[in-house]
C-alpha cells in the first residue's frame, strides 16, 4: 500500500551548544516513512522527538546527516527553494498557536493571504475547510470563545489551507482530555483517508500511537530504539525503552518487584474477549494476581495485553505458562518487572 517514500532520514544527529555544555538531541537517527502513512514518533520527555520533527523541515538543521523529502535533500536547497517546500509541510501544536485577534475564519485565511490569494478566494475556501472539520457555526467566533478541541479543530483547518502534503503534529493532543483527544485523531485518520496526506505524529503516549498510527518509531535518549507497524511493536517489543511506554501505556507509576514470576499476555482479535484468565486460574487450580490489562484498538483489532503474577510454585507457574501457549497467547516472561 504504501510504495512511495516521502521522508527520509538518514543518519541524522543534533547537537546543542549550551553553558552546560554540548547537548545530543539526536544520534544517528535513520528513518523512511512512506506515502499515506499516518507514522508515530514517540519517547519520553527530553528524548529528542520534538527536534527530529523540527528537522523534517529544516527548522532546525541537523548537524549531521540528511533529510529527504520526496527525495530532494533538503541540505541542498536554497533559503527560497526551502521556503516554497515548507508550503507543502504543515504543522499543528499543542497550544493551537492561534491569532486571538482574529476571527475563526480569519484565522483558516491567514496563510491564504501571505500566499497572496485574493481575499473572497481565501474566505471561499476558509469556509470549506471549517465545514471538514466541523466547525462552520463558529466562523465568526473569536479564540476565546472556543474550546480547547475546537481550538485545535480550528489550528487543523489553518494547516490544511495550503494544501499540504505533509502534516507534522507536535504533541498536538496533550493539552487536551481523553474525549477531546479520540474526536481530534478521528478527525485527523479521516483527512488522511480523504487527502492522502503523510502524518508524523509526534506524542509520549503510547494511546495516541495505537489509535491512529500505521508506523512508529521510539525515540530513546535521542537515539532511535525500535521502529516498526504498530501492532507488531505492540505484540514483541524488542527492547527496553519500547517495553517501558508499552507495560506503563496505563500511565501507573510502578514499583521494582523482584524475585516474582511475571508474565506478560498479548491477546488477539480472537482471544481478547475470552476468559481465558478465568479458566486458566479454574484448570491450575492456583490464584494469579492482575498487575495491569489494557485493551486497545489497533487498526480495528482488538489488540490486548495482561501482566500477571503467576504463584512462586514453580512447577504451577509453568503449568500456567504452558495452559496460556496452548491457546495460542503470547507470553513473555519477565524479568524484574517494574509492576
């Protein structure tokens, strides 16, 4: 489905010079993501994911490496030339970034009038993108008359006026509540069905990733941990700083337990909905304690995991392990399991 590379980051570092000292945002960073693609850039805060966004525009220069858009390096255009490219590159923020002044309808023409387009051409099309994203009532409004969502609704009809081909959205949702959040990356899964356009969604949630995203990259320390589709790094997370945003995606704050056997379950489409926890604690005939469940939707599938702690008796808890393999569930044992 997706054939046509339109990012591509190769071997990509920045770096920062403060009074601390030298700083590595980014660290040999190497990513493709393809045409259509809804991809996610995810880490904790200070990971460096906000400045690998600001380098896919050359907003910020890499200090190494290049950045290529529909394969034309970004490095090696012009000031002029990258001007008309970041025409085509739009970008939504967590504060929305609105002109308070301004009317709602002013603010979607606002970039239709530095591109010199006539005023009643601007307000024509101003007033069809109010309609995409649901908000033609409130052309008239002013930004403070409106809520945080509707702020942002507002902020995605100004960053689709220019026609982009691409659209950066830099923790776009945490400033905003959990329904407010689902309303937000439906409508934005709906413009990327409808336009086709390629989005970067930059988040430290691991939820937005699994509602929307196609693809995501880790971003750990600056550097790149894990990349892949999203139910895959879901289901087999390859390496710490990927198990960390998955086991915590509850956002729980846990504690080291040591020397206690536990095991994490992903479950499938099929197997979410069955009491296979129940039966399994009925046939072993032994308690297991529920450190944490979540089920998400991933792409319409039901994708599930379970952290359990499975009794010292040894040879009961491999009894458990095997009874869980043998319906097909993948089980992970854990070692030192912040839980």
């Amino acid at each position: 489905m997706y054939e046509q590379v339109m990012i591509s980051v190769k071997d990509v570092s920045k770096t920062f010079t403060t009074n601390e000292g030298v700083v590595n945002a980014l660290d040999h960073v190497n990513l493709e993501i393809h045409k259509g693609e809804i991809y996610g850039i995810i880490g904790m805060s200070g990971a460096g994911k906000s400045t690998l966004v600001r380098c896919l525009n050359f907003l910020e220069r890499p200090t190494t490496g290049t950045v290529c858009i529909e394969q034309h390096d970004l490095s090696a255009m012009k000031e002029k030339e990258l001007r008309a490219l970041r025409t085509k590159i739009a970008m939504i923020f967590q504060h929305f970034n609105l002109l308070m002044q301004r009317t709602v309808l002013d603010n979607v023409c606002f970039p239709l009038e530095i591109a010199g387009v006539s005023k009643r051409e601007a307000r024509q099309k101003a007033a069809e993108l109010l309609k995409i994203v649901d908000l033609e009532e409130k052309a008239k409004a002013y930004p403070s008359q409106l809520s945080g969502g509707q702020k942002q609704r507002v902020a995605i009809a100004r960053a689709l006026a220019m026609e982009p081909k691409i659209l950066l959205c830099d923790e776009a949702t945490s400033a905003l509540d959990p329904t407010t959040t689902k309303s937000i990356l439906a409508l934005l899964k709906d413009i990327n069905e409808r336009f086709g356009i390629t989005m970067v969604i930059i988040t430290h949630e691991m939820a937005v990733v699994q509602e929307i995203c196609t693809h995501v990259a880790i971003i750990d320390q600056g550097a790149l941990a894990e990349t892949g589709r999203v139910e895959e790094v879901f289901s087999h997370p390859k390496t710490e700083a990927a198990r960390k945003l998955i086991y915590q995606s509850g956002g729980k704050d846990y504690s080291l337990m040591h020397g206690r056997k536990c095991i994490r379950i992903v479950f499938s489409e099929n197997s979410s909905f069955e009491p296979v926890i129940g039966n399994m604690i009925l046939e072993c005939k032994a308690p297991a304690n529920i450190l944490l469940a979540d089920t998400k939707d991933i792409g319409g599938i039901a994708h599930g995991q379970m952290i359990l702690q499975l009794p010292e008796d040894e040879i009961v808890a491999n009894r458990m392990i095997a009874y869980l393999r043998e319906r097909r569930l993948e089980v992970e044992v854990l070692q030192d399991y912040v839980g």
